[in-house]
C-alpha cells in the first residue's frame, strides 16, 4: 500500500502546486531518485539482512519506480523505428528467461541481481508501446498469453496467502501444489473479473464527461457474486481447518546415528536427539528465544561490521580474537559467513580450555583452492580469489594449534570450474589443507548446519511448526562426502554436526525452545551458546 499512496500524493502536489508543475518530468524525476536511493539500500539489505530485504517495501520500491519511469517516458518510445524496437523486445525476452533459468540460490534479491529481470521486463514493455505488429513479440499476443497477462496481478496477490495457508492442512506433496496452483488460478480470475475489471470499467474512473447520462446495470451480476463468495467460502473453510487441525510431523525410519553417542553422555539418549525429536513433533510454537517476531535479533555480533571477524577491510589476526592474549593454545576459524555465525559456539568451546580464538572469513567465500563465483558482486569475487594466498601465509605464519574450518552448503556450487562435483570439491580442500601443513595445526573440518525454512516465512498466528520442517538438500550431502574424502586423504577431522539439528535428516525451526537459524542458514548466537557442551566434547575428544 505504500507505493500507490505515494504516487496519490505525488500526483496532488503535482495537480495543486501553484506553479503547475509538469506531470510526467515530475514524475520521472522522482521516480530515478526513488530508483537510486531504494536500489543501492536493497544492495547493502541484501547482503546483512537477506531475509528483510526480501520483504522490505523500500528494498522493492526501485522495481516499482522503474515502472513509474517508464510510464512517464512512453512518448519518448513512440518515436522508435521498428528495428530498434525489435532489439529492445529480443534483449528483453532474453533476459527474462536467462534469469528465470540461470540464477542460482546464492545471487542476492532484490539487489543487485533482482536489476537483471527488472530492466528486461521495461524493455519488452517498452518495445510495444505505440506499436501491435512486432513479429518478435506476436506470441506476447496470442489470447492465453494477454489473458494471463491480464489476471497477472490477482496471481501474485492470491499466491502467496494459498501457498501459506495450505501448508496448515497439508504437508508438502504433489496435493499441496495441486491445490496451491488450481486455487491461485481459480481465485484470481474470480476477482479480476468482479473486483479489479468491475472497478477499471466503472463510472468512477470514467472522464467526467462521460458520466453524464450514465445509469448503473439494472442487475446485479449475481452469478459472478456468488462465485465469489464461493472462492472466499472456500478460504475460510481452509482457515477454520487451520485453527483446529494442526498437522504433526510422520518421521522417517532410518537416517544416520547422532554423532556422540548416548553413552559419552551417561544416558541412555541422547538429550539433544530426544530434544529435536519433540521438537519435530510440536504442534504449537513455544516462547522462543530469540522471539519468532524478532528472530534477526538472535545474529551473532561476530557477523556484523563493527566485529571486524566478517569481510573485514584487511585481513588480520587482530582483528577478531576471544581469549586471553597469553593463551596456551590458539585456534583459527576460517570460511565464509557461517565461520563467523559459528565464532560464539566455536570461542565458548575452546576458550575456557586455554585457548585464544581468531576469526577470519569472506562472505560466500569458502576456504578451498578453487577459484569461486560469488552472488554478489565482480568485486566480492575478485577479493575471495586474490586472499586465499594472504589467509594461508597467515596461517603458516602464526603456527596455530588448530584451524576451524566452516563453509555454507552452496559453496560447492559456487566453484567456477566443474561446479557442484564432488571430486572437484575434494581435491580443492585437500590442497588448501597441504598449503597450511607448515603450520603443523590439527585442521577441523566443522560441517554446516542445513540450510532451513526462514522463520519469518514459515512461523505465523495460523501456523503449525510441521510448517517449518526442513530435510537436508543434497547439496549438503555432497559437500559432505567431497569434505569426508578430502579428511580422510590429508588426515584431517571431519565433525559431521547434522544430529545437532536434525533427527533422521528432518529439521526442525526450533530445539528446546531456541531458534536454530536467524535467515535460512546462519545460526543463532542462542543457539551457538546451547551447542557449546557438544562442541566441546567434538573439538577436544577425551
């Protein structure tokens, strides 16, 4: 609601200025600085806080100014000759599928990747204006395709509440994406034909001029009303069902074992086992920490700029440390972001045991001798392949009595050559781990927790938490297998952490009541603190 009612205000100032300012430079005026201003917050939203980026109205308005631009500078295309408009339409066309086909989970939306589909989209819009007969574009023409085109806004309006609700009546399976589409599609051309087209044909959008002599229907369109109240009927049934059917969660009968065994800890279970489990088998969300409605609040400090431990502006030992200056022992803790959403676990871990803690990582940067594509920026990439040499000297100088090292599940797609192959994966880490052999540190190779569902995307006030559970993706399975190999080859520790968040490969939100992730991968400074014990017991065994 925002957008629109800026652009009623702008428009007032426009028509009641006394100066009768000119519509369309107006208009486009505001809209390149509304562009400028949203685009480059989405850039910097993007990357520290993903998740409200995603979200943020004014992450977004730059997509919608653009728009606002572009219908202020229609006349401007009028004038285009045919083969430019052609160019325009084919460009366009190109970049719509490139994005849709070629993106990966790690580029950043809505900025700047999010520039990409944005700028296609005005293209192809803009090669019609003023012009039917592009043969480019003639499949743009075909009744489906301007249909859809049509009741394209009441698709994006119903989507996304179908494809929330649903989830409290059903788990994910080919019924619940049945559903989700069937109901989005039958729903919207409902209310694009009684709500949005009636108020577009309306009278009260009509010039003056006509709304003389104009006389309302004599009847009512009673059959599309009763569609309508239908299609709601049908929402509210799901909603009621909702309240007082939530789902459970079934789990699956086989799946690895926890990593420490139950008899390390003197019970016959696993606490932190029996404790996943009854979380996977809530069916009401409990007080979290941190809360459901504030769960960015639970990022661990250590991944902010001001730690200096994340994308520091120079790499340094001094930059991030824990621990006494004089300790007996000093640990490493390298890799991308989820090195540093680890630090918390990592330095409560080992500092009470002698030891001072450093960290030092690079956004989507994992520490492997392979050179990688980052999702963000050439910049970005180019500063991850240039510091692998300055990390490893850095390592061999200081002579550590261990190196930590943590890299996010999608970091094996990111390798530029033979992405995603495991033996590509190993041979890289195996070399990164020889190039430090000098400084004789024992190398810890600290799986990442699983990616999972966002809080803020699964957790609601009609939610059940079986809504949340996430499985382990096969990214992480092959990452893990490529990281095996490679400690089983240079004689490095593998610490396989997925019994620390999930039981037979399924993930729940939550354990005993504390938040795992703050977005869909790091993990909370809460839940770092309560992992402590474990990670103690796994990085300094008896």
């Amino acid at each position: 609601m925002v957008w629109p009612l800026l652009m009623v205000g702008l428009l007032f100032i426009a028509t009641r200025s006394g100066r009768n300012l000119p519509l369309r430079p107006f208009v486009a005026g505001f809209a390149i600085v509304a562009i400028v201003v949203s685009f480059l917050w989405a850039i910097d939203e993007s990357v520290a806080s993903p998740t409200a980026a995603y979200f943020s109205t004014f992450s977004r308005i730059w997509q919608l100014a653009a728009g606002a631009l572009l219908a202020a500078a229609a006349p401007l295309f009028h004038r285009a000759p045919v083969w430019l408009r052609s160019v325009m339409a084919v460009a366009g066309l190109i970049g719509i599928f490139y994005a849709q086909f070629t993106f990966e989970v790690t580029y950043t939306i809505p900025a700047p990747y999010g520039a990409l589909p944005v700028i296609a989209t005005c293209m192809v819009i803009a090669a019609g204006i003023g012009s039917t007969g592009l043969t480019v574009t003639r499949p743009l023409r075909l009744r489906p395709v301007v249909y859809i085109g049509a009741i394209s806004y009441s698709l994006y309006l119903w989507h996304w509440p179908l494809t929330v609700l649903l989830l409290t009546v059903t788990n994910v399976g080919i019924v619940y994406y049945t559903s989700v589409m069937v109901g989005t599609v039958v729903l919207s051309i409902a209310s694009y034909h009684l709500v949005e087209k009636a108020v577009l044909d309306s009278s009260f959008l009509a010039p003056r001029s006509r709304r003389r002599g104009h006389r309302a229907p004599a009847s009512d369109n009673n059959d599309g009303q009763r569609v309508f109240v239908g299609g709601m009927g049908v929402v509210m049934v799901f909603l009621l069902v909702a309240l007082f059917n939530q789902p459970s969660v079934v789990l699956p009968n086989s799946g690895p074992a926890p990593v420490l065994a139950a008899a390390a800890l003197g019970q016959n279970q696993d606490p932190l086992e029996a404790a996943i489990r009854e979380s996977l088998a809530a069916r009401a969300f409990p007080a979290t920490s941190p809360p459901l409605d504030d769960v960015e609040s639970g990022k661990p400090v250590e991944m902010t700029p001001e730690a200096g431990c994340l994308d520091p502006p120079e790499l340094s030992l001094d930059n991030c440390n824990f621990g006494a200056p004089d300790a007996p022992q000093s640990a490493i803790v390298v890799g991308d972001s989820f090195s540093a959403s680890w630090l918390p676990a990592i330095a409560g871990a080992l500092v009470p045991n002698g030891f001072r803690v450093h960290g030092m990582g690079l956004n989507n940067c994992p520490f492997i001798a392979s050179d990688v594509t980052i999702g963000v920026d050439q910049e970005s990439t180019d500063r991850c392949n240039s510091s692998r040499d300055e990390m490893v000297d850095q390592i061999n100088i200081a002579r550590p009595s261990m190196v930590v090292m943590v890299d996010m599940e999608y970091g094996i797609q990111a390798m530029v050559d033979n992405k995603g192959s495991e033996q590509a994966w190993t041979t890289a880490r195996t070399e990164i781990i020889d190039r430090i052999a000098p400084s004789e540190a024992a190398v810890v190779i600290l799986t990442p927790n699983p990616l999972v569902k966002a809080a803020t995307e699964c957790a609601g006030r009609l939610a059940a938490p079986s809504n949340c559970i996430s499985t382990i993706s096969e990214n992480w399975l092959s990452k893990h297998s490529a990281d095996e190999a490679a400690a089983q080859q240079t004689g490095a520790r593998l610490i396989d952490t997925r019994s620390w968040f999930c039981y037979r490969n399924t993930c729940p939100l939550f354990v005993s009541g504390i938040v795992i992730s703050w977005d869909t991968g790091h993990i909370t400074r809460q839940y770092g603190e309560y992992l402590i014990p474990r990670l103690e017991e796994a990085l300094l065994p008896a």
